[in-house]
C-alpha cells in the first residue's frame, strides 16, 4: 500500500570525501556548497559521515577518519518514505547514505526529501470532511469513487497557483507519485476542489487524465465555489494564473469552510524549552553548547526576539572569542502556534530551512519548530491510498466488494496484524490521542470481528491508555472468508493487541 520510496525522492549527485581527507578539506566543502556534511568514501564504499559539529575546534590537518562518525546509518532505495521518515524522526539524523548491495554509494535522502514526499498529500480527511460540508450545506446526498477524469473537462475553483509548487507536482506526475486530485461530478460537469498544482502541471505536461477521487451529487446543483471560479472569469485550466513570487511564507485553504485540510497546528509540535544564545555571546559559547548538548544550532535573542540562528557551520574557522553577531544567520522566516504544519512543510521545503522560530502576536520567541516536528506530525498517517489500495486488493483477491464507512470501534475488541510497534512513536501516538489528533484507523468489519490493518501504534497506544474507543474508516466484508492477513496473525498468536511486542529500537542503527 506504499507507493512512495526512497528511490524516487533521493539525491542521486552526491557530494562527498574520501577517508584520507583532512578537516581542512571538508571546511572547504562547507565554504563551498550549501551542505555542512558529507558522506565518507574508502574505494567507492561509505565508511562514515562527517559533519560541521564534529570537525568544530579541529586543527585543518587533521584526518577526516579520525573525526567522521563511523558505521552511518544508511538505507537502500527500496526502502519506503514513509520508514525512512520514522528512522530519521526516531535518530535525529538529518541526511542518510543511500547505499546497493555492496555498499557503494547510489545517493542521500534527507529529512528535506522525506517532507518534499509529504506535502500537498490528499487525506481522507479532506475527502471525507468536503462531503460532509455538501450534505450540510446543500442537503444533498454523495457518494464516493475513484477513477480517471479528462484534464479538458475539468473547471477549477481557484484562480492561482504558484511556481514552486507547480514544479513539486510536475515532478510527481512525471514520476507517477502524484496524489489524486479531488473533483465533484454535478450534472455533468466535473468541478475541481482539490489539487489546482496537479491539474495545471498536468495540463502543462499534455496529459488527457487525471487521477481523482470523485464525489458524485444526487442533485444537479451550482456549488457557491462555482459561482465564485466563474465570477472570477476561470472556466478551464488555462485561466489560472501562476504567481512566481518565492518570498510568499503562507499557503492558504481556497474553500476553508468546505475543506478544513489542517488539523495539526505548530502549537501541539513546537519544542518550547529551547537553548538559546543572546545575541552578546562569544563563539566559545556556542562551542559549549555544541559540546553538551545534541544539537548543533540555537536561536539568537535581543530583548526576548529572534533575531538570528548560530550553527556549528557558521563558526567552523572562527576565533573562540570571535562575537556571533556578525556569524550568525538573520533570521527572515517565522511562524506562530496557530500556523498549520502543512505550511510550515511547505515553507521548510520551499527555502530550505532546518528549523522555524515561533513567536506569539507580538513577535517574541515562544519556542522553535523543527523539519523532524514536521516527520513527526507526518508519519502513521492514514492516505486514501491505503483505504482505496486495500479495498481494490480485497476485490481482486477474494471477489468480494466491501462497503468503506466511518466511525468508532472498540478498541479491546480490535485484533492486531502486526507483531511489533516502537516505544518512541508510542509516546507520540500517546500524544495525539490526547490532544485528539490521531488519524482514524483502518479496520476491516467482518461478522462481530474489528481486524486492524493500519494504525497500529495508535490502537497499542489506546490500549495501554485505556482509551474504550478509536475513530477508525470501517471496510465491511459480508462474508465468511477467513482473509490471508488473519490466518497470519492467528499464527502469530495475536488474538488481542495485548499480545502485540514493544520494541525500544531508538538505537537501531541500519535500514539497510
């Protein structure tokens, strides 16, 4: 049910250097390119990686073996986005060698890429909420299918794009990874609700079809997004326009009352005890704090604002009595608790930042949020892929036609198909849970049995929380085939999710 890996998101010309190399070597790489590390090569082979941190307060003579860290983590090109995101969420790690059979460098992957692959993703929750706004709003009745609809027949609804993006999506649509566009067929006409990048890219690209999930009205009625496109002059694709103005910081829902896409905001991720350095301090200080700490970068305050970042790249070759002032980065981007995370992501990607200072209303520093945040409000998320992917492979395997519905199940009642879940994504399941984020589950209905395809980290977390019920999208099977994934599970031994190991692997090292 995983279509996206590391293959297609991967960097494939990849700067790197040799074990033999010096430190002064690298400083020069950093001076020189935007990375502040590098993958280490002996004949071809990754034996290490070496970072700005770990060179900081070296003599430039000294050997990149003795300082690189050896054994990296490393990944295959097989490997799932969506593994690769929980690794890095899990370690920390920003960037992984992607290595083939023999460990030979093919690539990296970087918290960057693991993003990039993330947003604007379809989600069953704007699928499912913009139905329930055309029932409430118009009274009509919907159902749902998936299937290809003519480019020229579609009219959208929004009367812009933007050019970064739009070159996010033709990539996917070129790569086939591209997620389904959302349309509504009302009397005959096929009005586009999500997915204005996809569709512009694909027009552009001369495609004739687009992927879509299709809501279909009982009622041939004219949409108030309708009435707007068209009072707005956009009839067809080709009216929209294309803004390429890169400094634009926020990506705003066209129909916020139809389609509430965002339900994770900075405020439920943001890490508010952050390390900070006033902006008076010296490079031994930031030198300190690389050393004691984890981390390798900090925001910079004057009178309670932000008003720069120091990172260990910034200070490689500086005196330890050198002021950062002058060292550090300004900062030019922000954002506050009430932002979505999705916009965060996509101002994360679009400028190629690591990390977001958040403020309050009145522009002092309340806390920072990270790219890994953002992996973290990502991972163990519920896609109409997995819904629609799985019912397709219930019909194509068994003959049967299940009916997809939505609603509560009892969690003491669920029966695992998995054998293993990880205390760290626990803890954040946990989390959600009690703040009432956590993504529904997929479970399919068969008889008086709730089997648990997706979302296993939520249900153990429920379970051990004690929570009596989880949302779930429900796919009822009336028949008695015993399905293959259950006879897997029965030989598992899991009968309740009671039964189900957790693992403490935050120290795993590989994935390859």
């Amino acid at each position: 049910m995983e279509k996206k890996q590391i293959r297609d998101y991967m960097t494939h010309d990849v700067i790197s250097i040799d074990a033999s190399g010096t430190v002064g070597d690298v400083i020069h790489l950093i001076h020189t390119t935007d990375h502040d590390g590098f993958p280490v090569l002996r004949a071809g082979k990754v034996v290490g990686y070496i970072s700005a941190r770990d060179i900081i307060g070296e003599h430039p003579s000294t050997k990149v073996e003795l300082r690189m860290t050896r054994h990296p983590i490393t990944a295959r090109p097989e490997v799932t986005i969506t593994e690769v995101a929980r690794r890095i969420f899990r370690t920390g790690i920003q960037k992984l060698p992607v290595v083939g059979p023999d460990n030979e460098l093919l690539g990296i992957i970087s918290n960057m890429d693991v993003i990039r692959s993330q947003i604007e993703r379809v989600t069953p929750e704007k699928v499912f909420n913009f139905m329930r706004a055309l029932h409430a709003l118009y009274g009509v009745e919907t159902h749902l299918k998936r299937e290809l609809v003519p480019v020229k027949d579609i009219q959208p609804t929004q009367s812009s794009v933007h050019q970064d993006e739009l070159e996010g999506r033709t990539y996917e649509l070129q790569k086939h990874l591209a997620e389904p566009v959302i349309v509504v067929k009302s009397g005959g006409r096929t009005i586009l609700v999500d997915g204005h990048h996809r569709a512009v890219a694909a027009e552009k690209l001369g495609l004739k079809e687009l992927d879509a999930y299709v809501v279909y009205l009982d009622a041939d009625i004219e949409l108030g997004l309708e009435k707007t496109a068209h009072s707005m002059k956009i009839f067809r694709i080709k009216d929209i326009k294309i803004d390429d103005n890169p400094e634009r910081s926020l990506v705003r829902p066209t129909h916020p009352k139809l389609i509430p896409t965002e339900k994770k905001f900075v405020r439920e991720y943001m890490t508010t005890n952050v390390i900070s350095l006033d902006a008076g301090k010296t490079v031994k200080d930031v030198i300190g704090l690389i050393r004691t700490t984890t981390h390798d970068g900090f925001p910079v305050l004057s009178n309670g604002k932000v008003v720069g970042l120091i990172a260990a790249r910034d200070i490689i070759d500086a005196k330890a009595t050198d002021s950062i002032a002058p060292l550090m980065q300004p900062v030019i981007l922000k954002t506050q608790p009430n932002e979505g995370m999705t916009d965060v992501a996509r101002k994360m990607f679009r400028f190629c930042v690591q990390k977001l200072p958040v403020v309050d209303k009145d522009g002092r520093f309340v806390g920072i949020i990270t790219n890994a945040d953002v992996i973290r409000s990502q991972i163990e998320r519920v896609t109409p892929e997995k819904v629609f992917d799985y019912m397709t492979t219930l019909k194509t395997l068994y003959g049967l036609t299940p009916l997809l519905s939505r609603g509560m199940v009892p969690v003491k009642s669920l029966i695992p198909t998995q054998s293993k879940v990880y205390m760290d994504e626990l803890d954040g399941r946990a989390y959600e849970i009690k703040k009432g984020l956590a993504e529904p589950l997929i479970v399919v209905h068969r008889g008086d049995k709730y089997i648990l395809i997706d979302g296993h980290h939520r249900a153990v977390a429920a379970n051990r929380m004690r929570v009596p019920e989880l949302e779930a999208y429900l796919i009822d099977i009336d028949s008695d085939t015993e399905l293959g994934i259950e006879k897997t599970s029965r030989n598992m031994r899991l009968w309740s999710l009671d039964d189900v190991q957790i693992m403490d692997e935050s120290r795993c090292a590989f994935l390859a």
